[in-house]
C-alpha cells in the first residue's frame, strides 16, 4: 500500500467519529432548492435521473450527477429533486477509467494523462484527506472525491475558469470534482457530506447507455463497501 493511501486512511480514520456523529443530523437538514436551478440542468443529468428515479437505483440514498461534457455536479434528494447545481473542475486528462495505481502516487506525481475523472456509479463517503480538510469521498483507494476550491497560488486562476459561461476551461484537476467552497458548504456539505450517497460520474468518451438502461454495464459498478466510518 503507498504512502499516499496510508495517510489518507489515516486522516479518514481520525475524522471518523466526527462524521459518524454528524450523519445522524445531516439527514435531517432541510437544503432549499436554489432558485432556477432545474432549468441549468444538462440533459443527460435529467436523462439519468429520470431512470434513478423509475429503477430505484439510488436505493433511497440522497445522489449526485457529475456530468464532465458539461463541467457540472448537480446534488439531488432521494426522490429525485435537484436541491443544487454548479459548475465544477473536473480530471485534466479525458477519459471514463482510473489509471491502474494512480492512488498510491502523492498529488504532484500524477502524469498529465493519468488525471482523468473516472465515470460510474460509485458510493460516496464522507471524510477528511491528508490536511484534515473535510471532502467526499467517491472512490477512495484512488483518490477520486468532491472538494472545495481550496486556498492557494492556482485559487484565482481556478475561480476564473468556474465562472466562464463554456465548461471548455474546466478541465483543471487530478481527477476530483472540485466545486466552488460556497456550494460545498450550502449543498454538498448537508447532503453528502454526512451520510453515504450514490454518484454517478457521466462517462464521455462512451454513449451514456452504456452506464443507465437494460445491459448497461455502469462502467464501475461499485458494490457498498463497509464503512470506514467506524
């Protein structure tokens, strides 16, 4: 196991009461819609949301939607109400996989082509990573979570690239889904950010029926792990 999973086994285990109590309460937390938002949602967001919502996929779990050809994360309730979306950095490299040991490296050894954002359904859950920073995570042995935009030298350059109307610029990151640190707090915080959840990543370099529908083979089909919350 790399020094880079160790640690974030670590600080996942330290943050874990702290999240254990917390779940409790953010299931009970009320997140008013943002006003409009319906109307900024991709159409392959609302495509697989309508088949969550006639399969029952989420299995009454709170779920979100990265959507990468439209540089978007959209968090919805367990009944399929969009309570938030924004636009969201996403892997720097295109492509649906996760490279083979991309986990085990520390941030600055990720190659360029090895920063993808792996498309899927995953099960999500909270946690801290290496700076006790509270993220989401979605697939921990590689690393993949939702974050805030953190402080930092790229803070500036990475805001600018989230508030450009075309999602051409946001392909900026290792691989995680990294949001504005206002969403995160307002949304992805009380929804996901307590409680496990279901993502699904939109897969752009295959159709999306690859991932919903009959015969679809999810790309990860990630079975829920036993939790590492304990």
């Amino acid at each position: 196991m790399g020094l880079a999973r160790v640690g974030r086994l670590l600080a996942w285990a330290a943050a874990g009461l702290g999240a254990c109590c917390a779940a409790q309460a953010a299931s009970t937390v009320a997140v008013p819609p943002q006003p409009g938002v319906e109307a900024s949602v991709s159409a392959d967001v609302r495509q697989v949301t309508h088949w969550v919502m006639e399969s029952g996929d989420n299995g009454g779990l709170p779920f979100a939607v990265v959507d990468k050809k439209a540089a978007q994360l959209v968090v919805l309730t367990p009944h399929g109400s969009v309570l938030g979306a924004t636009p969201a950095l996403v892997g720097e490299a295109v492509g649906d996989h996760t490279v083979p040991g991309v986990g085990d490296k520390q941030p600055s050894q990720v190659l360029p082509h090895e920063r993808t954002t792996p498309a899927g359904r995953f099960f999500s859950e909270p946690g801290s990573n290496l700076t006790g920073e509270h993220v989401v995570w979605v697939d921990y042995d590689s690393g993949f979570a939702i974050h805030r935009l953190r402080p930092g030298a790229s803070l500036e350059h990475r805001t600018q690239r989230l508030s450009t109307p075309t999602p051409d610029d946001n392909r900026a990151s290792l691989g995680c889904v990294v949001v504005p640190a206002s969403f995160y707090e307002a949304v992805v915080m009380p929804v996901l950010g307590g409680q496990r959840a279901v993502v699904y990543v939109l897969p752009e370099t295959q159709p999306l029926s690859s991932m919903i529908g009959p015969g679809a083979s999810r790309l990860v089909l990630q079975q829920p792990p036993a939790s590492k919350l304990r």
